[in-house]
C-alpha cells in the first residue's frame, strides 16, 4: 500500500487538529454529552454489549468473552446497537432543530 504524498505543512495542519489530549474522555462537550445521552436510552442489555465491544476493541474478542458466540454475530450485535445509538442521535438533533426555530 502506497503513502499519501503530504506536504509538511500539511502534515502539520492535520497534527493540529487531531492534537492529543488525555483527558479526552473527561471532556464534556456537547458530542459527547449527547453520545451519553443516546447511550442511556438503550437497553441494559446493549449498552453493556456496547461497552464491551469497546473495551475489548473487536468483534472477535467480544464473542471470545461472550462464550464463544461466532465473531460475525457478535459484529451483527453491536451494528445494531451502533445503528440504535445513531438513531438516537439524528432524533435529538432533529428535536433541538425544532427547538430553536
């Protein structure tokens, strides 16, 4: 697999907008404010799928610690929670837009 041809300047532009920042998940901005909020209104069950998923980092281990489900199910699984959490997202967005017009 080839490399981009970037431009230092380039490069840098990039580094500056995705600069680290360890108290990331600290950060209450509205995107995640609003992530946590469209996290609550799943079922208990797919939240802590969903988290799951996210601590282990793939499909294959989450089936792995589920009890040796398929990876391919475990991925269907949290697509669907994935699709949920959108879901509940595009809502709220929808609802502020209603708000402030």
């Amino acid at each position: 697999m080839k490399t981009p041809d970037i431009s230092p300047a380039e490069l840098h532009k990039i580094m500056e907008d995705y600069e680290y920042d360890p108290d990331i998940m600290n950060t209450e901005d509205e995107r995640s404010l609003a992530i946590k909020r469209a996290m609550t209104k799943l079922p208990e069950a797919d939240r802590i799928i969903f988290c799951l998923y996210l601590e282990f980092g793939s499909s294959r281990k989450l089936a792995k610690f589920l009890g040796g489900i398929h990876h391919s199910t475990a991925l269907k699984e949290v697509s669907k929670i994935k699709e949920k959490i959108l879901y509940y997202l595009q809502t709220e967005s929808k609802n502020k837009d209603l708000i402030t017009n």
